[in-house]
C-alpha cells in the first residue's frame, strides 16, 4: 500500500495555548502537496462562547495569496479578530455586496434620508451596472473609471461627476475598513474624471451671476402668487397652496432652503425681534411619509426678513395658528409663543435623549403649527407637488408681465442665490462673513458659490478706462 506524501511546511508562527485544551500549536503554511495546487493555511478560531476550538483550513492558489492569508491569520490571534474569510466567503464580496454594505453603513450612522437616497440612485445608476460584478480585492482603477465614463454619458456637470467619485472614495474607505481591499491598492488613484472650462477666479461651485435673478423678478413672482394662491384664486390646484406668496418671499428675502421654507413653525418666528430661527427641515423620504428633521449641517441660525413680510404676512398666520384673534397685540402673540415654547422645553426635559430641546420635541406632523401647508393634507406640501405650482405661476407672469418673467434656465431653489447676493450682500451691504451665518453656511461654501477673484479690480478697471 502507498503511503500519503506529505507536504512540505513553508512557513508557522508562534507557539499558541489559546484553544482551552493547554497544547501548544501554531498556525502552519504548506505547500501544494505532489499533484496538488492549493496551497494550506492551517490555524484554529474560536467555535463560540464555553466551546473548544475548531481547526480551520484556508486555501489559496499561489504563494502570494498563502502568505497573505499566513499573515492576517497571525494578526488576528494577536489582536482578537475574527480569522480570515474562506474562499468561498471572500468570492461574494463583490462590488455589489460593497455597495450594500455602504448604504447600510450609511443608515447606521444616521445620515438623512435624502442622502441615503441620493447614495441609493448613484449606485444603481452608475456603480452596480459597470462593476457590480467584480471582486472587491480585484477593485482597480480600471473599474473606476468605467463608472465614471458610464456616468459622463448622463451627468453633464463636474459636481455631479465629483458625485459620483464621492461615492466611489467613500466605498474605497469602507473596503479598506472590512478589509475586503488590500490598503497597497488605491482604486481610485489616477482617476480622470473629466476637466470642465471654469470661468477665470472661479471654483467649479461658482454660480453664474445670470442664474441669480434680480429682485424684480423675485417680487413679480411673489406677487402673481398672491393672486393665483388667494382667495380670490380661480384655480382649485393653485388656491391649495395658500401664501404661496409669503413662501417665495421668505425664499428669496431670507435664502432658506425649500425642505426649511416647509418645516418653518409658529413657533420659530420671533416677530419682535425681526428673524425666523431656521432650526429644522421638512423630509420626504421615497415612499414613507414626511417628518420634521434637522436642518442641513445639523447649524440652528437666525434670518432676519423685511418688517414687510414679519408683520404684514407672518403675523396674522401665526395668530390663526395660536387660536388668537385677528386683532390680537404684538405682545399677546408673542406672549402665546413664549409659553409653547416653555411648553415643550419642559416636555423635552423629562425625555432620556438630552439633545431635545423645544426646537427639535417631537410632535405629530398632524398637530404642529406649519406656516406653510396643502390644505387638502394639512401638512406640508411634497416637493414635486410645490414645483408643479410654481411652474403654474411662472408661465402666468410670462404672459402677464413679460418685462419681469422669470427666466426658465433659474429654478426655485436659486431665490437662495438671490437672497445671499443682491439681498443680503448687496442691497444691506452685509459682509460674506454675516451672509454665511443668516445662511446657515460655511464661509468657505458662500465664497466658492459667490465670489470671483479679482471681480472688484477688474470692475474698477473698467471704470478708469471709460473715457479713455
């Protein structure tokens, strides 16, 4: 009878008591036995809590991968970490299996839902239908940039490109946190994700002064929504949507986001002291109902309006929320404000979390003092929903006031531009430095939005040289 050759032992570590049974032993590499391919990594890993060990065998087909493996086996024993994944393991953590990995990470850690939905639509559109299939460990650059060729066919913009490669960064990082990547490797190094013309002393996030409209059109806007949205309005679609008006002012004049336009409450408008406190964001996940959030960057501020708009316009939506009279003073309403805020400062002390405070007390969206509501719903309004309305009143100042239309290349969101540029900067002659802070912003993100360097030399060149 034949006897069984033996394999030739390349490499083992140290001697090992760790098994429970007082026996030395240590993790062993061999060589491909004669006939055979795979090279063995030969180890022990806990079986669980009270149980004796268990032996365990990994293979790898060249010496490279065995040694790789011999080493995070003998690191693992050494750290208390979990031993090296099997073959079998290891062959279903592909890129698709990263990504999901991803965008759980992304929900544990408590992202908004609207990023993790962003994450969501930047995978499926790009990632998985380029590399899904591909193996994490065999993740190079090569891969990336087909996602990002894939994705220069439908995002024509750089920043939605740097999207996407933020995506890919991300994933990279996470990979090599699960070690699933080997750290040597840099899957994104040497990426090319297209240069873009930017205009001169500009960042890519500069915004063009065209796309920022001018006051006019902002108050032609605001005041055909008076009329459509009143009620005096003919349009049942329109008339839903009451101080449609207010909204675009507090928009235009105050530079809030159109998620804190919706979440703005009775309670966050301090009418004696001229400013809306901006500390929460109406959200509308896919296919789950609306909630209160926090606002952007988690950055409570203050953002003064015009008298106009506080008195005028906010006031008497703040009485009918606060069951006052229409002829209410200024300081019963305050008063009334005051003591819904103690209210639920109070309420907010008793709960475990101490991050709650009276701004952020969670209430039923059912029962909370919107500004701004549907009245069908009694909530506020969904996004798709708000835009529709808006393009309503857009073609109607076409027709009706064609020297202050609202250009269709600016949309909605860009009454934030018109409210930190020719509001704030420019008509108050506020610093970028205090228009950061009214809007909620890094000093650094309003200057890149707002600033062109040498913009003043050359506005005072052209000065000098008009009679020359």
């Amino acid at each position: 009878m034949a006897t069984r050759r033996k394999s030739t032992l390349l490499a083992q570590g140290k001697e090992r008591r760790l098994d429970g049974t007082g026996w030395p032993w240590r993790v062993r590499l061999y060589a491909p036995p004669p006939g055979g391919t795979s090279y063995q990594i030969k180890f022990k890993a806990p079986a669980g809590e009270g149980e004796p060990w268990k032996p365990v065998l990994r293979r790898a087909n060249t010496e490279a991968e065995a040694r790789k493996i011999f080493a995070q086996a003998e690191e693992a024993l050494d750290h208390e970490q979990a031993a090296p994944a099997s073959a079998k393991v290891r062959a279903t953590r592909t890129i698709g299996a990263l990504a999901a990995e991803y965008i759980a990470d992304s929900k544990r850690r408590g992202k908004a839902p609207r990023t993790i939905q962003g994450r969501e639509s930047r995978v499926n559109a790009h990632v998985l239908p380029a590399i899904g299939h591909v193996p994490v460990a065999k993740w190079r650059v090569e891969h990336s940039q087909l996602v990002i060729d894939r994705a220069s066919k439908t995002v024509h913009s750089a920043r939605g490109r740097e999207d996407v490669r933020g995506v890919l960064a991300a994933m990279r990082k996470l990979a090599w946190r699960l070690e699933w990547l080997d750290r040597r490797f840099d899957p994104l190094d040497g990426l090319e994700i297209g240069r873009s013309t930017v205009f001169h002393g500009t960042t890519t996030q500069f915004v063009d002064p065209r796309l920022r409209p001018e006051t006019r059109q902002v108050k032609a806007m605001a005041d055909a929504a008076d009329k459509l949205c009143g009620p005096e309005g003919t349009d049942p679609l329109l008339t839903r949507l009451p101080l449609f008006g207010t909204k675009i002012r507090v928009a235009g004049f105050g530079g809030l986001r159109l998620g804190e336009q919706n979440g703005l409450r009775a309670i966050d408008v301090f009418l004696e002291r001229g400013y809306v406190q901006v500390n929460g964001s109406w959200i509308t996940p896919r296919h789950s109902p609306g909630f209160r959030g926090p606002v952007k960057n988690h950055v409570i501020h203050e953002v003064p309006l015009p008298r106009s708009v506080m008195h005028d316009e906010l006031l008497p939506r703040v009485k009918e929320l606060l069951g006052l009279p229409a002829n209410a003073s200024m300081q019963r309403v305050v008063n009334a404000q005051e003591e819904e805020r103690q209210r639920r400062a109070q309420l907010a002390a008793r709960e475990p979390d101490k991050s709650v405070a009276w701004w952020n007390y969670p209430v039923p969206p059912e029962d909370e003092q919107w500004i701004f509501v549907d009245t069908v719903t009694g909530l506020p309004v969904k996004p798709e929903l708000h835009n529709e309305r808006w393009h309503r009143i857009r073609r109607w100042v076409d027709e009706n006031d064609p020297d202050n239309a609202w250009p269709r290349t600016i949309v909605y969101r860009n009454l934030r531009h018109h409210a930190a540029t020719k509001w704030f900067h420019e008509e108050l002659g506020e610093s970028w430095e205090v228009v950061a802070q009214y809007l909620g912003d890094k000093l650094t993100t309003v200057l890149n939005h707002y600033v062109r360097a040498g913009e003043d030399a050359l506005r005072d060149s052209v000065t000098k040289l008009a009679n020359r």
